[in-house]
C-alpha cells in the first residue's frame, strides 16, 4: 500500500549505477501496458458471464416470484368492484364477496360497498381505506345486491300500493343490515343489472352464539317476512338442498299466518289495473 494515497505508482529513483536497469525495466512495462490495453480493447463492453453466475440467478428469481405473486394475489383477492357489473364472471358460483351494507332499498335487496380482504387488507382503520358515507361519493360505486331464493312483500312504487307486510320487511332487513359486514356469495346477474347472490352475516350480540354465521334470506324466511322465490324462469337458491330449507322454513312461517307471496299480489294488481283500464275505456 503507498502513502500517501495521491503517491505515484512508480517507484522512487535507485542511484545512477542502477538506471540502465530501470530504463530497461521501463520499456518492458510499456510493452505490456500497450499489449494489456490491446487486449481490453478486443474484450467485450458487457460480461454476458456474470449474469449466469448462481449468487446472479437467485436472487433475480426470488424477486421476479415476489413481484408476480404480489400481482396475482391483488388481482384474484384484493381487487375492489365498483358495481355488479364489473363482477367477473370467474366469481359467479365460485367466490365470494365481503362488503359494508350502505343503504337498503326494499325488503330483499340492498346495495354493499366491496371491500376485498376486510379488516385484514386494511379496510376500516387504514387511513386511504375507509367506506364512504356520503352520499355522492357511494353513487356508482356499490354493488346492488339480490337476495337469492326470497321475494320479500313489496313497497310503493309504479301508483301502486303497498303489500301487507312489506314496511316490516324492509325495517327488519335494514336493522339487521345496515351498517354491517356481510359476504355474499354471488350466483348471476338478473335482468336488473344485481348480483344475486347468498348473503351471510355475523353479529356480535347473537343468542346464544355470537359471530354465528346467519343466512339472511333464511332468517326472513322464517320471520314470515318473505317466501319463497316463485317464477317460471330465474329462480335462484345456490342449490337443491338450500331450496329445501328455503320451502321449510316458509311452511313453518305460513303456519302462523297468510302472507301474499309477491308474485299473488303482482297478479293480483295487474287484474285490478287491467279491470280499471277496461272500465275506463267504456266511459
């Protein structure tokens, strides 16, 4: 090692008996240098080598691994859809979605903002992760949720009155819901452009269980506040077995009292309206 650092690389003159020698030592270092330079100047810019070197590879696949099951992992689990219509169509019958009830419509639908892997991911107490309350910024931005298997009584709406029973159907499912984390289990889309789907709910003041995993469309079912899904095309229950269940517990619940399916008072009103319109004509 010289000293200081900014020394020359040659070393200090010997006496004038030995310069001969150097002068000649001088010359073969020069030969050298301008062969060695010759050489570096045919080698190549870029060592294509040291890229097939082990301690090179494995690192470069270990962070090539990460980097693809990262975005694999954030597009099948943590991708966040903003309506039911950006739903893909891998998720029908196959996953499920965990979402906050915003606002309920009627008695067997609603609409959730999805929030892909919940608590876990973030959602509720990460700053950039909260669910919106305001109305503007929840428009286009949540899914419009159907519940599969139930028709729940119906409220105003088209001039015609409301059914019997359908201000305490949609009280108990917005009491039950609202507010709330439910996962739903997407079956199709109607013809509405809503997900219909099997929709779960977990509540911490559950007797005798809390956190048991409740299905909605059965506890209304019971209730007596719905019946089961009537139509000649469409009807929705994830499953032979679930439709069972649907049928017995409705039977149950019609054991306490006559409820007008949806679709009995539809008719119904239709007849109504079409009598009405028939009179009017002859007037």
């Amino acid at each position: 090692m010289r000293w200081p650092p900014w020394a020359s690389n040659s070393p200090p003159q010997q006496q004038s008996d030995n310069e001969p020698h150097n002068a000649s030592s001088s010359i073969f270092s020069s030969t050298s240098s301008s062969s060695s330079s010759q050489n570096d100047h045919n080698k190549p810019i870029l060592d294509w080598r040291a890229f097939t070197e082990a301690r090179t590879l494995l690192p470069t696949a270990i962070l090539t691994t990460a980097i693809l099951s990262i975005v694999h992992i954030r597009r099948r689990y943590l991708r966040r859809f903003p309506d039911a219509i950006s739903i893909s169509p891998k998720y029908l019958r196959q996953r499920s979605l965990l979402g906050q009830v915003t606002s309920v419509g009627d008695g067997d639908n609603f609409r959730i903002f999805h929030t892909p892997g919940g608590r876990l991911a973030g959602w509720g107490w990460l700053p950039w992760k909260k669910v919106p309350t305001a109305r503007k910024e929840l428009r286009d931005n949540t899914i419009h949720v159907r519940l599969a298997g139930i028709d729940a009584p119906e409220l105003p709406h088209f001039g015609r009155p409301e059914q019997p029973f359908a201000r305490e159907a949609h009280t108990w499912l917005t009491s039950y819901l609202m507010n709330r984390r439910v996962r739903v289990y997407i079956h199709r889309h109607d013809q509405y452009q809503r997900a219909v789907g099997s929709v779960c709910v977990r509540r911490a003041l559950d007797f005798p269980i809390p956190f048991r995993r409740r299905d909605v469309s059965y506890e209304m079912l019971k209730r007596g506040l719905a019946t089961v899904y009537e139509a000649k095309v469409g009807a929705e229950f994830g499953g032979e077995e679930m439709e069972r269940k649907y049928r017995k517990a409705e039977w149950w619940a019609k054991l306490r009292g006559k409820l007008e399916s949806p679709r009995e008072y539809k008719t119904r009103m239709g007849a109504l309206e079409a009598n009405g319109n028939g009179h009017g004509g002859r007037k």
